[in-house]
C-alpha cells in the first residue's frame, strides 16, 4: 500500500471556494429559459378516500398552464418503484402512485400538480383546488396496525403486514434456557426526519426534438435516479442525463426515488418545458422519508460472569403508507445481521415485522438500521451490567471479539474483517479518565448531584459488497462502483467516479489518491460526478461506501493508466517495461535516473501516438469497475458524560469522548468533520429530537419549529481520536467513515443519562430523554420508595 | 399592482418593478440571479437565507422586497473584495466549517453581524449567536473554530491598521 505525500494530509476542501463564495449550482439554482414551476397539492388527511377533486377553479388563475390529477398520470407514469425485495419474507409490495389515485394513505400523499409561471401563482391554484375527502380511520402505530380490529391501508396486505423477515444462528431457545439470567426490555427506536438543509428539488427539461431528457435532482445515486426514470416513464436509458452534483445533505433521504421528480418528468415531457419543482420544509417533513420508527423486544441470555450466550429481537418497523425505494432492507438486512456487534455471541435470533401505517415512508438514515442494531445491544450491555452489579466497561470487554481472532465469523453469518475493539475502548477511557471518574461521580451523588457516564462500544459495516451478496439479499442492483481516470495530452487528469458526494469531500480525498497514484501535482487532477452524461455508470453515495469502494475503483483505474505510461515510456527510453521505474511522477530506467520520461511527457506521446509500443493503443484513459470481496467493519468507543439536573430533568454535557477506528485515514480534517456531523445527529436523536403522530395521522412535529434540530447551542465539544487497524478488502486498508458517529453517540447518550439516574432505581427511559421525560420518571421513582 | 423599488445589492443598484408579496430572497435569486442566498425552510428557522440589509443580519425569507426599496443589502457573493476572501469565508475554509455547503453562506452572513457587534467573543457566545441558524452536517463544532479564525484575523488586522 502505497502511503505517500498527499495520503494521510489534512488538504484544505476543494469543494469549498464555491461553497463559500455562493457559487456552487444546487438543483434550485439551475436556471433554464421558460421554465414552470410545479407545486404539488397534498393530502391534508392520513387515510381518506378521494371522492372528487375539482381543479376549474386552478386551470383559471393567472399564470397557470395545467393541472393534473392522479388519474392524469396513471397512463405516463408507473408506479414509484420499490428496489429492495429481502426474499423469503412474504413481501407485498402495495402500489404506489405518484399522485394518489382514489385513496390518501398518509399526510403529504399527493393529490394534484400544478405548473404555472412561476411559484407564486403556482401555490395560488393549488390553493384553489377543491377535493372531497371521504375519511377513513387512520393508524399510526405499528404494533396496534398489525392487531386485529385495526383500520386496513390495502385489501391484499393483512393486518398491514408488508413482510416478516427472519434470519436466526445457533440455537437461542437452549440459551434462553439455560443462561443463569435472561434481561428482557422493550426498546422504542422512534421516527426521526433527516432534514437535509437543502429542500429536495427537481428540473426537469425533456425535448421533444430529440426525446432526450435532462434532469437536475438532489440525488445521492444519480444512476439509480437514471435507471428508475427510464423504468417509470419509458424514455430509454440512452435518452435520460440525471444531474446531481451539488446537493446539500443526504443522510439518505436523497437516496429513495420519489413522486416528486417523477411529475416534474411527466410534466415537462407532456408540455414540451422545463418544470422545475422545490419542496418547501412543509413538504420536506411529510413527503421526505423518515427514519428508524422501530418497536423491538429483547431478550438476552447472560452468564453470573457477564458472558452473552443468546440474544433474541422481535422488531416492530414501522414502514409508513408506502414501501420506499431501498425501505425494506433497512429494517431486515442492515439490522439483523448486525446484531452481534463487536461481540461473540454465538446464538442470535431475529423476527422482523414490517408494517404499514398512515404515515409518511421510511427508508434510509444516517447509519440505516446500524444504528438501530447498535441501541439493541448498547443499551442491552448496560441492563445486563445492572442485573449482575458489574461495571459495563467490564461486561463489554468480556464478551468482545479478541484481536487475534479477526477474521471472525459472527453467527448471523457476516465475516467481520478486522478489529481491535480493546485498544479503542482502553483509549476512549485513557481520555475520559474513567477511574477517576467513577469516584467524582461517587462524591457528586453524596451531594445529590447526578453525574453519568454512557458507553457504546459499537461496531458497523460498511461498503456493503460483494454484489452476490447483494443479489441474495433481495437488493436490486450491484454495490461495486465504477472509475475512469482519464489523462488529458497535457498530463491533467480527469477522475470520473460513480460515487456522488455530497459533502463527504470526495472531491479532495479522490484527488489526494490519484494525486498520489499517479504523481501528480493535486491542482491537475479534478473528480468530475453527480452527471450521468459524463460519469460511467455508478452506485452512488449511502452505507460510507465511497471511498472504501469508490475510491478502490480510482485507485485500480489509476494503476492501470501508470502501468499503460510504463510501457510507452519504456519505448520511447528503449529499455524493456521491466526496467522502468515509477516515482512521483517520473518514469526512469533502473539504475539511470538521469533516463527519464515524466508523466506528462508520457502523456503528450499516448496522444500524438507517432511512436508507440507495438500492441499499444493511443490515448491514456482507463476504467474500472471494483467489487470488493466483503465488508469494512469500522469499530471504536464512544463515551458520554453527563450531568442531570433533580429538579428540572435538564441534562447538561460534560464530555463527549469518540475513539473510532476506521483504518487508514487519506484527510484526518475530513473525517474528524464526518464524526461530529454524526455525533450531533445521533446524540439528537437521545435528548432533541422526535417525529410525532397524534392518532388521528397528523404529524405535530412537522416544522423546524417543532422538530427539535439541534443548534450550537445545545451540542457539546466533542474529543475526537482514532487507533489504526486497517482493513484487508480493499488497497486503501480504509473502512468508511459517514456513519460512526450516528450509530455510536445515541446509546452512549442515553446510558449516560441511565446511570446519572441510578440513585433513583431507574434502569431504561424510552428517547428522546427530554427534561420532561426524565423529571417525570424521578417524580414518579420517589412515588414507589 | 407591481410597484417599483431601488435596492443597491452588493454595491450594484437595481431598479425593478415587484409584485408586493414577492420575498426578498426571491428578488435576489429569481430576479438578480444571486443563488448564493438559499432557502431551507421559508419560515425564519433555519437561516440559511440570511443576508446583511442597512447593516444588519435579516432572514430574506421574513422580508418583503417591497421593504428593502432604499437599502443596501450584502449577499455572500458580495463579502470578497478584490478576489480576497473574507477572514471568515478563508475561516470556514481553513477550519473545515462546512460540508455540504447549503448552509454555509447564511452561516457566513450571521457570523459576520455577529463579529461586527462583538469582534472579540467566546466560545458561548458564538454559539449563542449561530442559534437562528441550523446546520445538519458540520455538528457546528468546526463553525465554531472558523469564525473564531476570522475574528483572531479581523481583531489582527484592526490592530495592524490602528498601528500605523
């Protein structure tokens, strides 16, 4: 492995310039002659049956140009697609029109679309839209939907069951049976909103001259974007350039393939126009997918010496209205093989129940169903420690998988490449100075004061591959990923990467590989991506997979372009391509290095081709499409310290400590900005935030008003270390680093606040642990005593 | 009815005619073509539309362009001066303060109201000042760090002047 100038170099982001002088181009930004905008009407109940809708009134307002109903698009439009078939599961697979045709089965389900001049006059006609709603009992809960007696969002989906998925290793009845404790808890996991800053949004420009479509959308896959768009409205593949590369967060809501740019398609197509269409964050709370929404039964087997013999789930998803795009392998497949965590535990069952509700769809969120694994068995960890009065850093340590057995095979079968989880937890408790710790905590209780300190040794994978593993998953589509390298007769290089980053950086760590690659000053190099019209066909960017498998493509790519320049340098040198040397940039004869072609020499001759190789061809540009043989596993610890307030239930942050190990490391000022991303995000989850249904469907927290985002204010500093143990998949030895700090920060958050709260007898509070919640369990502690 | 308004923009003067209703950060971007200003909520919480009017950090999505007729209003584009950054936009440059970048420019913006009241703040009350505006990516920390940059520059820099 090649670890060179620019590998390993916090470089400033070359995103950034346009960034900070705003001049970077979102969606919304594109500008494009005569182009409408589109509103969509949506569904103010969550089940009802559409008995009229009246749009006179609209097609008569100023500056409008049409309206459409369901109805209007059934014959342009196929139903939004569903692309994660976890098999075995009984999936039923509901249709899913892009506008509702006679039934609402959430709030925010589309009704009507309306393109106009412009925005203004746009919202003015849906405004004027008349529908007649037939309402029917809506249910927002999925264990209740799953009852009998529960209200039916599908006649052929029973007891709104979408799927039951299982997945089971070793023999978890016999450790049930024969653990000297079984702890039981039931944990709720609940909804959350991504709230990407930018608005999802689409421009759709189709040509009616040559029938080729052009569509600017907030998309984390834009190839995915291409193939589902050519899929539901049959204008080939060939004929359709999705562009996507500036998009302002993800965090897998810009994944799934949505209504929204479907219409804007079928628009644009209809009128011979571009439509452009913007969410507004109304929209952006009901008609964006959600994420977690889990009810999970656990139980786990334990030995009086902490050991973990079993753990069994029975998991309740809720799935909203509708299945999304990659929504069914969330909750199946990204859960349940996770659920021996950096831990042996030789029996592990899981039972998924899928439900639909009247609410808006999940799918992916920051750490998709990794996070949801990893509450299971933190908080789990911290239950069992209580049961047996040990220390949970003890009960950890003790069930970890040992350094020396990597590659380890868990038993829901993943093969775990490598780790040390002992040298990341032994750091993270160097930092926070655990010993001392436990005893200010011991005098702050004398004092009625309530500190805590939370745990969460967690271990995720990442760069999901191989494709056959894919393939059996029900996934439909590969997870390798493409790159071309392409070198200009001037010796710049274009990287075209499948990989689409959207504020992960990849523009400068791709550029500090190939910079080292192929030795070349960094400024030559640009990462072009996000343009199906100029990129090979890619994945995208979701699961930390870019640069473990994206960035393994650029790598493959670049050595085959340095390999092609050794052969016609060794010709123009006249030596054989054995005797060539590569170095920063120079290619030079064994023992001569006054003999010497450099790269850009190289280059200029592959274009000009007088005198090449015999068997070479002209031009230096090569591909790659690299599928990895497995799975990264990142690992560390995270530690949360906290003080809780008796009298008012407010929890104050004390430290926050994150050991993660990801591998190797190309820009540690990248990944130290990946991992505080994440931790607010999954420390919010703990304390701020929560989507919430009343019963009747309507999301209360459907505002940034009522939606608690945190600000920076109520985030703490976060102390932010690694060790180093690199992975064996890929030629990098990096594992990804998009999704740690999520996974890891919520239980250590929530054990934290746990143990603050020992003096009180109080063992789990269900999230967000907000003032009210925690004040209303100490009031009711002291009822009891 | 439109009605007509005078706005200087950037130290540029625009005469338009505008319909009452129309926001002001749908002027700057719809009708002067500035996209450097974003809209991430349309209702005042995310701040992502801010811009400096008459001085002053506004939300462009809380204000009329009918109400900026006579001001003098600052869009990130307009922070360089003589293709030199800004302290704070070098700032967020040097300190990693952004990641997705959507953000960014209102962030900027407020960072710069907030050191033109105060050019010497601590930590807290940096973060106290960034309250109206949400960030998804960053976990802020690294904002922190950035505006901090620009005010040890700004205060370096006001120093050197008051020097000579």
């Amino acid at each position: 492995m090649a670890v060179t100038k620019m590998f390993g170099a916090s470089v400033k982001r070359r995103e950034d310039p346009r960034m900070i002088t705003g001049r970077a181009n979102y969606t919304d930004d594109v500008r494009l002659p005569g182009t409408l905008s589109l509103v969509i009407l949506r569904s103010p109940y969550a089940h009802a049956r559409i008995k009229s809708i009246n749009v006179e009134k609209a097609r008569q307002m100023p500056g409008v140009v049409a309206v459409y109903t369901g109805k209007d698009l059934v014959d342009s439009l196929a139903p939004v697609p569903c692309a994660w078939l976890p098999p075995n599961s009984d999936l039923k697979v509901p249709e899913y029109r892009a506008l509702a045709v006679d039934t609402v089965r959430y709030v925010g389900d589309g009704v009507a679309a309306v393109v106009a001049e412009n925005r203004y006059q746009a919202q003015d006609a849906a405004a004027a839209i008349e529908v007649e709603y037939e309402m029917l009992p809506a249910v927002v809960d999925q264990e209740k939907a799953t009852q009998d007696g529960a209200p039916q969002l599908y006649a052929d989906v029973p007891n709104n069951t979408a799927f039951v998925w299982r997945l089971a290793g070793g023999d978890i009845d016999a450790a049930l049976r024969d653990a000297d404790v079984v702890v039981s808890q039931r944990l709720i996991n609940h909804r959350l909103i991504p709230t990407a800053m930018e608005p999802r949004a689409a421009v759709a420009h189709y040509n009616p001259g040559s029938g080729e479509l052009t569509l600017w959308c907030t998309s984390q896959n834009p190839h995915i974007h291409r193939l589902l768009m050519s899929a539901v409205t049959g204008i080939p593949e060939t004929k359709i350039r999705v562009i996507a590369t500036d998009v302002g967060g993800g965090f897998g809501s810009k994944i799934p393939f949505y209504a929204g740019e479907m219409i804007a398609v079928a628009i644009s197509k209809d009128l011979g126009r571009p439509v452009k269409w913007v969410e507004d964050r109304r929209e952006n709370f009901v008609a964006t997918t959600h994420g977690r929404d889990h009810i999970d039964y656990v139980d786990v087997a334990a030995k009086q010496d902490g050991t973990i013999t079993g753990i069994r789930v029975k998991a309740y998803a809720n799935m909203g209205a509708y299945l999304s795009t990659a929504a069914p392998g969330v909750p199946t497949w990204l859960f349940g093989l996770m659920l021996s965590g950096p831990y042996k535990i030789p029996n592990i069952s899981v039972e998924v129940h899928g439900v639909l509700t009247n609410t808006t769809p999940t799918d992916a969120y920051r750490g998709a169903g990794r996070p949801e694994a990893t509450y299971v068995l933190e908080r789990m960890m911290d239950l069992v420690a209580d049961r047996l009065g040990m220390d949970p850093v003890e009960v950890r340590r003790k069930n970890f998988i040992p350094k020396e057995e990597f590659p380890y095979t868990v038993a829901t079968t993943l093969q775990y490449d490598s780790g040390d989880y002992e040298a990341a937890l032994n750091r993270a408790l160097e930092i926070v100075g655990y010993e001392q710790f436990r005893k200010e905590q011991e005098a702050a209780r004398a004092q009625g004061r309530l500190l805590g300190i939370g745990f969460s040794t967690y271990v995720e994978v990442c760069g999901l591959a191989p494709s056959q593993a894919a393939g059996a998953m029900g996934f439909q589509g590969g997870l390798w990923e493409s790159a071309t390298v392409r070198v200009h007769p001037s010796g710049k290089v274009s990287v075209f990467t499948g990989s689409n980053p959207h504020g992960q950086g990849e523009e400068t760590t791709f550029a500090q590989l190939v910079a080292d690659e192929l030795g070349v000053p960094l400024d030559d190099v640009e990462i072009v991506h996000g343009d199906t019209g100029r990129i090979p066909f890619g994945m995208g960017t979701y699961g930390s997979r870019s640069t473990a498998v994206g960035g393994s493509a650029l790598i493959y790519a670049a050595r085959k372009v340095r390999d092609k320049g050794a052969k016609i340098a060794a010709h123009l040198l006249e030596v054989s391509p054995d005797d060539i040397v590569f170095d920063q940039g120079r290619y030079y004869v064994k023992g001569a290095p006054d003999r010497v072609k450099t790269f850009q020499e190289v280059a200029g001759a592959a274009y000009l081709a007088w005198n090449m190789p015999e068997g070479v061809t002209p031009g230096l540009e090569e591909t790659h499409f690299f599928d990895p043989i497995n799975n990264t596993y990142p690992f560390g610890t995270h530690v949360c310290v906290v003080e809780v307030d008796p009298a008012t239930g407010k929890v104050q942050f004390l430290r926050y400590v994150a050991v993660d190990d990801v591998g190797n490391v190309i820009n540690p000022m990248i990944v130290d900005g990946q991992v505080h991303g994440g931790i607010a995000q999954g420390l919010a989850q703990a304390v701020y935030e929560t989507a919430v249904y009343d019963e009747n469907g309507q999301l209360l927290s459907g505002s940034l008003m009522d939606y608690a985002l945190p600000t920076a204010s109520m985030v703490p500093t976060y102390e932010v270390d690694r060790t180093v143990t690199p992975t064996p998949v890929n030629p990098m030895g990096l594992k990804g680093a998009g999704e740690t700090g999520t996974i890891a920060s919520t239980p250590a958050v929530v054990n934290a606040i746990i143990d603050a709260l020992k003096p009180y007898g109080i063992t789990h509070l269900d999230m967000p642990l907000t003032p009210q919640r925690i004040w209303q369990a100490i009031q009711e502690s002291q009822k009891g005593s | 009815m439109k009605q007509q308004i005078t706005v200087t923009v950037n130290g540029v003067q625009y005469t338009s005619e505008v319909e009452p209703r129309l926001l002001l950060v749908h002027y700057l971007r719809d009708v002067l073509n500035l996209t450097g200003t974003h809209v991430g909520c349309d209702t005042s919480q995310c701040g992502a539309c801010t811009v400096i009017m008459n001085g002053s950090a506004v939300k462009s999505c809380t204000v009329l362009a009918v109400q900026a007729d006579g001001a003098e209003i600052t869009t990130i584009e307009g922070l360089a001066k003589d293709g030199q950054l800004h302290p704070l936009q070098e700032g967020f440059w040097e300190m990693h303060g952004l990641q997705c970048g959507f953000c960014t420019p209102g962030m900027i913006m407020t960072a710069y109201d907030l050191l033109q009241k105060n050019p010497n703040p601590t930590e807290e009350e940096i973060r106290h000042g960034l309250e109206g505006n949400l960030c998804r990516c960053t976990g802020y920390q690294n904002i922190v760090r950035s505006i901090q940059y620009a005010a040890d520059k700004m205060r370096g820099a006001a120093a050197a002047a008051g020097g000579e």
